[in-house]
C-alpha cells in the first residue's frame, strides 16, 4: 500500500548492506594486491579506488547502524502510518429534483 510518505519513512537494510561491503572491500583488497604483484599498475590503482569507495561506504554504514533507531527504525515500528482501519463512508447516489 503506497501512502505518499515513503521517501520519508524508508527503510534500508543495513546488516545486509552491510556484510556487502565487508566482501567487497575483502575482493578490492584482494584484488589491488593481486594486480600489484603482476605487474598490472593500472588495474591495481582500479581496484585500489573501489576499495577506497567500499570502505567509505563501510563506515557510512556503520554510522547509520550505530545511530539506533532514530535512523533505522525497529521492527515494531511500521514503515509508514497505519491504514484508516474505519469502513468507508457509504455515498448516496445525488437526487435529482424533477418536478
């Protein structure tokens, strides 16, 4: 149920995002010393750039987690209000006043 406010309220999952970017840093890594001992510089500056970004993105993360729930609302803490749980109101059909 769309309710308008959801750029407001949106959720991230943050765990899952996360252990992402703890492998991704792992392959950057993994990869900038690879290309390293190859002999391939450029690759190896490549890789060592995606690893500066993915450790960035590792602490933004961390941050948001370590922010609690003003950030990242719980569970118990619906992502957007609660749906108007009261029946609609029964519309009469308009009367017409002919003579």
């Amino acid at each position: 149920m769309r309710t308008g406010s959801e750029p407001a309220t949106a959720r991230s999952a943050l765990r899952a995002r996360l252990w992402l970017s703890v492998w991704g840093v792992a392959w950057a890594i993994f990869g900038t010393a690879v290309f390293a001992l190859v002999g391939r510089p450029g690759w190896a500056a490549a890789c060592g750039v995606l690893w500066l970004v993915a450790t960035v993105d590792l602490v933004m993360i961390l941050r948001h987690i370590r922010q609690g729930p003003h950030y990242q609302p719980g569970r118990d803490v619906p992502p957007y209000s609660p749906a108007d749980t009261r029946p609609p109101r029964s519309r009469r059909p308009p009367q017409h006043g002919h003579p």
